[in-house]
C-alpha cells in the first residue's frame, strides 16, 4: 500500500511540475528564475534556445518518464513502453545539453553553476547508457540507468520542493540556492541507489 501512494505520489508531482513550464508561456514575460536573471541574458540567442530546450524538453521528459515504471504498460504494451522510451530519451539528451549551457548563466555563483552542470552530465550519462544498453538488449543494466535518470528528471520536483524550506532555514535565498543545486538531486541518486540495490537483492 505504501509503495503504491508513494508512486502515485511521485506521478501526481511529475505531472503539477512537467506542465510548470506552461506559465513560461502564458503568463507573464518573467516568471520563476526569469525574475533574477539580468535583461542582457534575455537578449542573447543561445541561452534563450537553450533555456526553452531544457523547460520544454525536461518538463516533457518528466511528464512522461514515470509511464515507463508502470508494469501494466512494460508487461501489456511493449510498443507503447518503446514509443515512450524513445521520445524520453531524445528529450533528456537535449535538454541535459541545453540544462548545462544554461548553468553558466545562473545568478547564484559558481557553486550553484557547478552543482546544475554536474547534475546535466550525470543525467545525460546515466540516459545515454541505458539507451545503450536497451540497444544491446542488457534488460538490468538498462532498467538501472533509466531509474538514474529518471531520478536526475526528478530534480525539478525535488528542487521546488527544498528551495522554500532551505530559504527558510537559512534566511538567504541566494546561500539556500546554492546548496538545493546539490540537494535537489543528490539525495535521489541515493533513494534510486537504494532501490536498485534493494531489487537486485529480490531478483
């Protein structure tokens, strides 16, 4: 039953923060991370290209990507499960690129820039191994990397969920952005490390 909640869990937050790019769109010119960014940014062509890359891409990934851990569909529909994989996949391996080039953009240092950048690399890494290793039909190592990534992807979650309580706690929100571009991802690379290690001992 609790593992059941907290899936649903996880689909219901996927999908709030897959579709919070929208507001990039309909509602005001700046919104979100747009507020602290400098106006010569907006002026630049490569970070506006990235920047829509990484939200529109990342935020598709992340609507989609929690589909794949649903055994109905893996086990029901093979296609289905493939069609999404593939559109998954491309989606995270651009918007990992765009997510990194727009890290040197952050307003937060280079601390917070190193933390995003290291997270677009691992996420981009663990997303391109598992679609190699889907190619070479390696079903665990493949089931493995995906979970990876897929905790990576869940970052943006992660993220909205820690900045409040961290700005809180520190009183600062440019130090409490500093370290949730570390803690929106580190802890589920642990959670995703633990639940592997957990289901290859089952298996």
């Amino acid at each position: 039953m609790l593992r059941k909640i907290l899936w649903l869990l996880m689909a219901v937050l996927a999908l709030i923060i897959g579709l919070y790019p929208s507001l990039y769109f309909i509602g005001e010119s700046k919104t979100g991370v747009l507020k602290t960014k400098p106006e010569e940014v907006f002026l630049n062509p490569f970070w506006n290209l990235s920047f829509y890359t990484h939200i529109i891409l990342g935020g598709l990934a992340l609507l989609i990507g929690w589909l794949q851990f649903n055994h109905k569909i893996r086990n029901k529909n093979v296609m289905l499960h493939r069609q999404i994989g593939k559109v998954y996949i491309t989606a995270v391996l651009l918007s990992s690129v765009a997510g990194f080039h727009i890290a040197f953009y952050t307003t937060a240092g280079l601390y917070a820039a190193f933390g995003f950048m290291t997270l677009s690399v691992i996420w981009f890494y663990t997303t391109l191994m598992a679609f190699l290793s889907i190619k070479r039909r390696q079903l665990l190592p493949h089931r493995n990397m995906i979970i990876y990534s897929y905790a990576c992807c869940f970052a943006a979650v992660t993220l909205r969920l820690w900045l409040p309580f961290l700005n809180a706690i520190l009183g600062d929100f440019e130090t409490a952005y500093i370290v949730v571009a570390w803690w929106c991802w580190i802890p589920n690379l642990a959670v995703a490390y633990f639940l592997i290690q957990k289901s290859s001992k089952v298996i």
